[in-house]
C-alpha cells in the first residue's frame, strides 16, 4: 500500500515537474499559473503524506492475532495410565493462528509475547484427578482434587500468564494415576496471545 502511495506522489510532483519546465515564463508568472492550475497541491500532497504516515503507524502497530479454544471430545473415563500422559483436546472450537494442534495436543508460540491459558476439567469424585499446564518441560500451574466416597464429580480449572518466546510449547498434562472425563463441552484449554 505504501509504494503505491509513494508512486501516486512522486507521479503527481513529476507532472507538476513537467507542467513548470515547458512554462518559460518568468518568476511571477510561474506562481500565478501555478496557483490557477493547481490551487491544491500543496493541499493534496500534504494529504498523501499524512495518509502514508497513518498507514505506516498502523502496519508497524498490528499485532499478530492467535487465540485457541479446544475440548477433550469423546464421552467417559479417560485415565489413569501409569506414566504422565499430554492429554489432546481434539474438538478445537476456534484456532485463529492455527498454534494449537490437536494431533498433539501441543501449543506453539508463533510469536514472543505475554499469553494467557485457561482450563478446566470434570472427572468423576471415586477417582483422583490432576491436570498440570506446562510450559516446555516445566510445570506451571496445576488443579487436582482426591479420591472421595461420597462426591460424586468433580469440576475445576487453573489458569496463568506466560511470558513465551517463539518456538514455546504449552500443553496439558494429566498426572499418573488420575483421571478426568473426556466430552466436547466440560473438559478445556484456551490460549490467547495478549501482546507481543
């Protein structure tokens, strides 16, 4: 857009170039011719300019949009396995940037910057449950609850800001021995990139 605008400038002040060399008249004249025939010139190139400057703040302030919701899908128990497992939310609701992947599970920085994550689980209250948000390989937040004999679900979530540099992985990670319930509405995780 700018080199456009900057040829559409310098096409203009060519004409008015060549507009003043085939006039050999003198001084005053000039000026008068001038001011007949383009009595806003100076007007519309002051115009250009300032279009140009406002086009330019505004490509140097845009900021690159990534947001992702997901859910778990599927319909029951899913756990407990004996290792710590990423758990794959598999029913992506939106994934403007497409970071997240729901092969894997696994969010990637596109850009450096602050982010925020969000989620949240249900799991049935005769099991323990503990999901943990990682960063790379570090542990960032977590959200568990015990096993109980007379709680019949259990529901709860965690979130954080992470300062991320581009490349980072974020993912989910569901403890050994515990479990949550897979669906397409209750077990989550979002990410939004609030500025780079």
């Amino acid at each position: 857009m700018g080199t456009r605008m900057n040829f559409r400038v310098w096409l203009l002040v060519w004409f008015c170039g060549l507009t003043l060399a085939e006039d050999e008249l003198g001084e005053s004249q000039v000026t008068t011719d001038i001011k007949s025939c383009f009595p806003n010139m100076c007007k519309l190139l002051k115009e250009f300019k300032k279009q140009e400057a406002l086009e330019t703040r505004l490509n140097e302030n845009e900021t690159q949009k990534v947001a992702f919701s997901a859910a778990t899908g599927g319909n029951g128990a899913c756990g407990p396995f004996t290792t710590h497992t990423t758990i794959i939310y598999r029913k992506v609701i939106t994934n403007v940037g497409n970071a997240y992947n729901q092969n894997t599970g696994i969010f990637v920085a596109p850009v450096a910057g602050i982010y925020y994550f969000t989620f949240f689980y249900h799991a049935g209250g005769n099991q323990p449950v503990s999901l943990a948000l990682m960063k790379n390989n570090e542990l960032i937040v977590t959200a568990y609850d015990l096993k109980s004999s007379y709680d019949g679900s259990d529901n709860g979530g965690n979130a954080a800001f992470l300062q991320l540099q581009q490349g980072d992985h974020v993912y989910m990670r569901l403890l050994a021995t515990t479990h949550y319930f897979g669906n397409s509405h209750i077990t989550t995780f979002s990410g939004v990139l609030l500025q780079d």
